[in-house]
C-alpha cells in the first residue's frame, strides 16, 4: 500500500514535535511537510535533534503557505497552531483538497457563540463548524471516517469525557453534581519563554489554575450535554504539577437515587471493552499517568465511595497522546481506513 | 530565659527529621533525647549527614525508653511513631510528668469506636482520649494552651479542616456537597523501603489511592462535624505527585441558597486575618505548594463558580511542616507560653 | 517471514522491562516466555499494567526453568538476571540450541581473574569465556553474526567505551590521562526496596558513587585495552541524578604530542558516520540525555580544549536502552540477519 | 545591639530572592531597602508571595538609585546584579560610605585584562580592583574583616576552589592534572525567560555546556594560582542537572610523584576542620547535595584511586547559598564583627 502524503502545520511546539515522533515512522505515512515560521529552511533534526538519523529527519521546515503544503501533494494536515490561526490555514487547505486535522479549538465547539464566550473573539470561520467532526474516536467513530475536517479534543476534555459519557448515557449519575480535578504536566502549558514555565518555578511546586471558568470547559459541557441529552454544567479544576506529560484526572458525582453502583462498572464495559486504546481498570483501579505516557491510551478505573452516594472515577493519559498527537493520529487511522492502532501500537 | 529540654521519639523518619531540623535551631530549646530503635546509639549527624556541625548534632540517638527519656530532664517529647506504638509510650511519659505532642493518629479521635473502625484494631488508651487536645492552633489555641497531651493533626486533615471551618461555623456551605482532592508530595507516605515508593515509580507518575475511605477521614470528619454543628460526611481523594514535600488542596461546595459569596471571604478573613501562619490569597488566589514548603504556613485562596453555585478553596501546606513537624511546635510555643512563632520565622 | 520464538529470563527488573516494552512490538518477534519467579503465573499486564491491551501482554510469566523455556520454541532468550545466576541459566539454554543474549556481567570479561576480582566470586562459567562475544554492534559487528553467546555491555561502559575507542586505536590521545564522569537516572540502581533509592531520597540529590573501582571498570579497561593494543586503566566516577533514565558521559584525556585536534573528529566521522544508532554531533556539541531515552541512539560530541591540551568527549544514551535492552536487540537483530535497525526505529 | 541596616540591590532574581530569604529573618539585621527595575514600588510579598507575613515582607522594592538607597540609612548593600552594571552602582554605594558585598563578577579578578578576556568588554571599575576583596571566608578572613568592598565568589569556583586549595598549597597535586566536573541545578542559569530553561527542557535532562572555556574559571584559576604559588590552567565542565538548587563538583588530579595520599585528609583537616561551614566527610566519603541545599555549608569527601595515582575529590554546596547568597552573608558577618555563623545557621 502506497504511503499517505501527510503534512503537519506548526510543528515546532510541543504538540507539533509529538506529531513529528509518531508520523516519521507511521507505518502507512509519508511525512511530506512540517511548517514553521521561525524554523523555516532548518532540517527538523537541527531544530529537534531527537529525531536524527530517523528516516524523514532531514525534511526542512517550511512556511505555512497553503500553495506550498498542497504542492507536496500532501493527501492529509495536521494542525498545531494556535486558535484564531488554525481556522483560516483550515479553510485554505480544505480548498485545496486536503482531509484536515485540526489540533486547536477552532472546530471543536458546534455554536459559533459560545466559541466568542471561551475565546474572547469571534469565530474565525462559522461556516464550517457543521462539517467539523468532534475527534473522540470512541464517540462518533462513524462520523470520523466520512469527515474532512476533524476537530481533535483537548486534552482536559477527553480524560474527563471519556469516563463521564457512558455513565450519562445510561443515566446513573446526576449532572449537576459533577466535579472534575485535573491534574496535568507542563508540556500541556506549551513550548513558550515564560517565567512561569521555568524549571525552578515548576519543580517542586503544585498549583490549581485557570479557576472557575477555564476555556475547555465549553466542549467537556457540549459533549457532556450531548451524552446526557441535557445541558450540563461541571465545575472545572485544573492544576499544573511538576511532571513533563501526563493528565490525571478524578471525577466525582453522586449516583441517581436507587441506581446499583455495580452498573457504572457495566456501562463501561459496554462502551469501552472492544476499543483498542481505553483501559478499565475496574472498580477499585486508580489510574496512573507512568501507565499512559507516550501512548495512546487512555486508562479509567473507578470507586464507589457508598458513605456519600458518589462515584469516583479517574483516569489517566499523556496530554500530548491521547490528549492530542496520538489521538488525532487515531482519527487519521479511521479517515483513511487503517486499522486504528496502525503507528500507535507502542509501549 | 532557660531553655525547655525537650525529647523527639522516633527521630528517624521523615517526620522525625522535620522535628530534628526545628528543634535543634530553635532558640528556646534543648534537645536532650533523640529516640531511634534501629539507629541507637550512633549521633544524629550519622544518620542525617544534613545536620553536621550544627549544635547538637552530635547527640546520640538512644532506645525508645521512658525512663531513659525522663532522666535527660526532658520536660516536654514529641511522638513521631506509628499510630498503636505512640499511645502505649505517650501514657508512660505523661506518668512522668512530661507534655505530650503526639503526632500519631492515636488520640485525635475523641471516640475509640471510631478510631477501631478506621484504624483496625482497638484503641490502646482510650482512657486518655478525654484529655487530649486537637492540636490545631487556629482553631482552639486555649485548649492547647491548658493541655498535657497534644493529638497534633494529620497532613491532609489541616489542609482540609482549616479552609473549611470557618465556611461551616458561619453556615455558608451545604455540608453535604463537600468533596475534597488532596496532592501529596511522597515524603507523606514515610522513609520506607518499599519499591512503589521508589524514585523510578514516582517520578513522571500521578495516581490516586486510598479511595474512598483513607483513615484521616476521619478525624477530618470529627472536626468539620464539630464545626457545622451537624455530621458531615464528605469525599476526600488524595494523590500523590512526584514532589518531595508539600500538600495542594482543593475543595468544592455548594454555596447554601441565599448565601453571598463574598460572605465566603469574609469568614476567612475574620478567622485568620490574625493567625501567624494562616495566609489568605483572597478571591481569585491559587495556593502553590512551592510558597509553604519548608514553613509552618498554610495559603488558602478561594474562588466563586458562579455557573454552579459552588466555592472553591485551594490550600497549600508542606506536609511535613504545617502538616505535621511545625504545626507540633507551634502547639509546644503555645503550651509553654512563648510566642506562636518561635523558631519558626522562616522562609 | 516467520516471527522469531524468543524468550525474556528475569523480566521483571527494570531491564526486563525495557525488553518486554521492545520484544511485544518487534515486528520480526514472537515473544513466547517471560520468566520471574516472583510473579510467575500472573500475565505481564497485571505486573506492568503499562502493557495492558498490546498484543502478547497476557502471556503470563514463568518460573526460569530451562526445560519450559526451551518447551516454548524459544530459538533466543535474553537474559536479565544479576551476575552470577545468568551463567547457570545461559548454559543450560546454550545446551538446548538457544542462542543467548545476556545482559548481566557474567561473560562480558576475557579473564576470569578479572572476573574474580571485581566481582568478588569464581567465575561461575569459566569455560564459556572463550566463545561469549563482547555485543557492542559498532566494535564487533561480525563476531556477533556468529555468535551463540552475547555479554551484552554495561550501560556505563557503552557510554565511554564507544567515544574512546576511534582515537584511542588512532593513537590520539594519552591512554594514562583519560578521566571519565557519568551521571546516570535511577534506574540503573535496579528495581529493589532500598531505602537509599527512594523518590524523597534520590530527588533533588546528586551524589557521586561507587568510586574509585566500579565494577564496570573491568569492561571498561578490557574493550579500551584491546582499542589502543597496550594496557588501559582510566579512572571513572560514576553519579546518581534525579532523572529516571539516561546516562551522560564526560571524557577528558591529553591528545598526545604533536596531534592536530581536528584528528578526533576525523577519528569519529570514520568510526560511526554509517553506525545507525550512533549519532555525531561533531566539535562543540554535548550530548543531551533528553534526546536518547527511550531509543538505541547513543550521541557524541566533542570539544578541544586548547588551554590544556585535552580533548573533551561527552556521550548520552538511555541506560536502559543503548545502555541494556535495545542494545541486546541490535545484537540480536545481527545474529538473526534482521537489519539493525528492526524494532528499534522510533523516537 | 542594634540592627545593621542593609540593603540588597537587584533583588528579583533567585540570588537576590536567597539573600531576601536569609536577611528578612537576620537577627542582626534590618532590611531597609530592596531594589527591582521592574518591581519596583510593589511590596517584597507581591512579588514572592513566599514571605508573606514575615516581618519586613511589605516593603516595597524601590529603583536602584544609589541615593535614594544611601537615604535609607543603609550601612551594608549587597548587589545581586548582572556583571558591568554591578560596578558602576557599587562605584557609586562606596562613595556614599557603605560596605560592598558584590556578587557579581565583576570585581572577582584583579587583572582587569583577564575580566576582558573573559567577559569581553572592558572593565567597569579598574580603579577599584586593587581594593576588592575576593570573598571566600575560609581563605582570607582577616582581609574580609577590613574590607569595604567585597566580591563575593561564583558558585562553580567555590565548589572548586575549597577542596583544592589546601592540596595546592601542601604540594600535595599536580596542578597540569587537575579536571573539574561541575553539576548544577538549573537555578544557577538565572531567572529569565528562556526556552532552554522550560520545565520540559531540563526535566529528565543532563547536558554539559559551557565548554572549554566557561567564565568561572577566570577566578577559578587565579585563586589556584595563588594557592599553588605558580600558574594553574585546569579543565572544567559544567553540567545542567534537573533539581532546584545545589552544585555537586568532582574533581580529579594526579598526586606528586612520593606524596602519601593520606596527606590529602591532612591537609583538608588542617584548613577547614575549625571552619564553621566547611564539613569534611573524610576518605571515602562522598558529597551529596541534598545535605547542603538551603544552608552555607560545604560537604567536601574525598578517594584516593590508587590504581591510577589519582586522588577524587567530591564537594557539594547550595549553588545559591555557600555558592551565592548565604557565603555573602557570611562575609558581612564578619565585616560587621558578628560571628560567622549569624543568621546562617539552620539546616
């Protein structure tokens, strides 16, 4: 099977480089163009030499010009930029014919308002917002495989969705009583000078941030909603602690009155049993990011806590996987008809 | 002023060392008995090369005795011993006329039913559970003031209780909505060869545990219970992340219909705008561990989740000062009549 | 082409581990035995739930017993087992036609004299000496082809012995004047219950060890001795960091009399330009430990240092990667005439 | 006795922020003034809300102007400046009648043509270098106690100059053999906004940097040249660790031909066993920063490598403390005729 000419549009940050690590040595991938502005005409292995004497390494940086990424004959994008930036690059190279991913919250959110709240400017293309596909492979794996433009979750918003969805679908837990701490490594703070990220001021220390109204909440509430098939609204917490990748988050709801706690284990099961990149740890598993880094995974145990009615649920992955790179390389998978775990299946 | 001599039993784990370090600067006091089974014998400045050349260091640690311990003169000890030890030799140093600190879970129950339920076997002196005092400075200085025997709090109950006890005195908060998440640095789970608790497991690693019934439950319990003048019954999550010391909490409730958040604010100020070691960030203010590490400060920072009616408190403490150590001598200065500060002005 | 059957013995240790992450993914293998007494009978995913959901992952572990092992297909096996219990096993398997990687120090020395004095005991299998092959690819690529037998290299000396060996065998520099200082992650202590290897104790902590006769001196001095055709003896001082894998080397040695230093990179580009797993980064480059984890690279640079006369080398390489595990699979790879690369292209 | 009134000039960066952390709480001494171009007129606590509610923290920094700061009363500054800017402003605090204690470089050599070298631009202040007092207290006491300006030592050279000088000066060492291998934590490259510096960049990291010619050794060599009593030019190589705070240094060099290693303890006894923060850990020990983070002393052990002829020497020190700011305490201690010890002495 021929390769797939890919392109990976800002490149250069965190996100970007964990795009780079997986799809230079994709199986079914040939990596044709990765952008940056301010590496652009460096090989990728001066700017990261992780990646030297890899095959594709010496591929140099280019401008994110659309002409230029299409004249590669780049089937697929990625995108790494920021929001506001994603949407117009997007827009450009769905005109040109390519199957785009996008990284950023551009397309993640369904109503073109609620994006102005969260983001604090407009919407920077409205018109496709009904054409994006929210990337949750183990939501809407079907939409995914007939999509152009995907819009990749966050990283927040999938270890807190993912846990919570099954359980909302069935009923068993009250929405208004939902609570979700997470916890998350640096790299999801971005690749940026700024004093606050420095080593000194990271290590050893742990911080709540980003309280109470933090910009992914907008699509952990969408999608929530959707599962419960009413509005729901959570409160947020998220924290920085001193580790590079990883998110663990812990949830907690109150069970419905009279609901068995025996069917939050089920309704997992049911959802998650056959999907190659979630992991139940079962009742009474704890979830532990040194499990999930540099991987796709995403792993979710659960705990009911009988003296006050709740459930606890916590799970595990990398910020930059499952959390983004790896996961949007799954929608790739499914957009093109790999099998999902095509360039995935490491440990 | 003479200095009040002063004995630590069991000197040699992490929580021993905080009260070495104190204790041997601390201007008021001599330390004239270091207890340790397994080190007996050898100088402090042995086991702890930390604390070379500085006075005392040269102390030779000796065997948990009493009578050992009474014939330095010691007018005062700290207990840094499993709980079920500390209570048996607590007893013999009261019957010799020595103040007790201890900062073992043994008497910080005021009901041994309770203690046997949490900790897994009977209460080894109930008959002292009377007269030992909570040792929470903030919260009931004049009992401690008149106290032989200290029950100094556990790590996660003072980050807990402190941020919460003023909210339930003054009725701003359904109890019944309480859920708290706690981030532990390692040094909490104790100097014990035990390979999960190796540098390689915990490095890059964040996970839950002891869900969803830890065993300082309940004195969090107890305490909050006699603050809202009603049972409460909440969820406690704790973590640990890959620092050496320090403890984050947050904590989420529902404001009682009708209450005002700012209210909120306002009965923290009016408990702690006086307390030494309370420091409060005010609305908006994230504790960070990094700011209390290595003190006897604890931080506490709120915010108001308007979209869903609850509080959120964030407060930092180092586990090991106002956790455990620091909080210990802040209750000596008090016992003894010297300011609350003494020996612990630092940063 | 058929998956090779191979066997892992101890891979419950860190090394095994690393072998496990490499072996349930090499593409050319069929891992059908994992040996550990200890947790023999339970599936490889529920000792390192990191393996969960990849193929092969429920395969449970074995007692190391020769004939079950041989019972399985196995045509290889790696060893992980301390020095000592390996020889024992590496017979009996070399009895029943497997070909043998080992990775403990029980055949990687000529001279069981030496053997015997740095490691303190007989050797336990004098008589394979002759045959084992010293398994560092980019030395001895033929021998390896050939082999039964690999004493797969320390991870310290893989990291000196590599840079040294072009300029020592190009006569360039001074073999009485070579220092070498490596730095390594935690890991390379082992995965055991020791108080001095816990998080709280190795965080925030560097200390120099094991100084000044390592037991890898023995290897060291070995491969440096046969490089420059004289007896070699260098001093090394081994160091703990707070990092959980890697080591970084730094080598100083006098260029001789009258030796141009552009010689030593000369030397290099010679030795290793089409080596696939060793990466130069020529004059004033230092080698970076986060550009190697978790791959077989190993990086070199160096400086000249014209002040002194000396040459500076610093290398970097993951102690359990290049240092251990994938450096077994590159021999391997060699001996089943798999391209080096098979398995170990990632970043 | 009455409070020395002092002032620290360039107080935001971690130097000036340790030197805040030690002076708020000197018995002996009044903070009176703390400048910061852009703090200033915010208090100390706003800005490092870890000295919140110690006395003192609510003063507001104030600009570098040197008289607003002799208006202060100020008999002390300590200047925590970039090299070239220190000059011009001690220039300035001198002729308004206060004691110096410079920590930067700029008045570390007494050969303007070498700062030149060095630094690469001309001296700032040549007038005053004949003056300036090289601040190592455990060398030159007696010229410290009459000093008006002192410059206080960098990190590195004093992690490298007090294990060597005794051997220097008893002829112990040859001076053409010496190496040092430096390993700092990432708080010695500053407090700026710097990718390199990022969290994720250093976390689980080693790199050497800095070679062949790093700044230090200007002053690194001409105090060894005083010691040895001819020119010393050695190899020095700094490494970039992922902790805090802490420098751990190794350092190599050949013994005289006749010289009985255990001269090297009778040496180092003899200089430093009186001293009050210089800790001998004798032969076989090895220095371990974790002891010395956070106080003024140097952990020095040291080996003797026989078969080689080497002698190992191992030191360990806060790179901001006995590296930084607490050394320059100790210095003002003694200018004022306080004892050395004053306000240093914790652990």
């Amino acid at each position: 099977m021929e390769r797939i000419k890919t392109a990976i549009v800002g490149a250069s940050g965190y996100t970007g480089q964990e795009l780079l690590r997986l799809l230079l040595v994709h199986p079914q991938v040939e990596l044709v163009a990765a952008t940056s502005r301010q590496e652009a005409g460096k090989p990728l292995s001066a700017v990261f030499p992780r990646f030297r004497k890899l095959p594709g390494a010496e591929l140099p940086f280019i401008e994110p010009d659309p002409d230029a990424i299409a004249a590669t004959g780049a089937q697929a994008a990625f995108l790494a930029l920021p929001h506001g930036v994603a949407a117009e690059i997007a827009t450009a190279l769905l005109e040109r014919g390519l199957k785009v991913i996008d990284l950023s919250a551009d397309f993640r959110l369904s109503d073109a308002a609620i994006y102005e709240e969260f983001y604090g400017h407009a919407h920077p293309a409205p018109a496709l917002l009904d054409e994006a596909v929210y990337g949750l492979p183990e939501v809407r794996e079907d939409a995914i495989k007939a999509a152009r433009l995907i819009a990749s979750p966050g990283c927040y918003p999938t270890s807190i969705i993912l846990p919570l969805v099954p359980l909302l679908k069935a009923g068993l837990i009250d929405p208004e009583t939902i609570v979700a701490n997470s916890l998350s490594g640096v790299s999801g703070a971005g690749r940026k000078a700024d004093i606050s990220l420095l080593f000194v001021e990271c290590n050893e220390s742990v911080r709540a941030y980003g309280i109470p109204k933090h910009r992914h909440l907008s699509e952990i509430e969408q999608e929530l909603s959707l599962a419960a098939g009413e509005k729901v609204t959570i409160t947020f917490i998220p924290h920085l602690i001193p580790v590079n990748a990883g998110i663990a988050t812990t949830i907690t709801a109150k069970l419905r009155g009279g609901v068995d706690a025996a069917k939050v284990g089920e309704a997992l099961e049911a959802a998650y049993s056959e999907a190659p990149f979630v992991r139940l740890l079962g009742k009474g598993g704890c979830a532990d990011t040194k499990n999930v880094t540099r991987t796709n995974f995403i792993d979710i145990g659960w705990h009911h806590d009988s003296r006050t009615g709740r459930v606890i649920l916590t799970s595990a992955e990398d910020n930059l996987g499952k959390g983004a790179g790896s996961q949007a390389v799954q929608s790739f998978n499914i957009i093109f008809g790999l099998p999902q775990t095509a360039g995935l299946q490491t440990a």
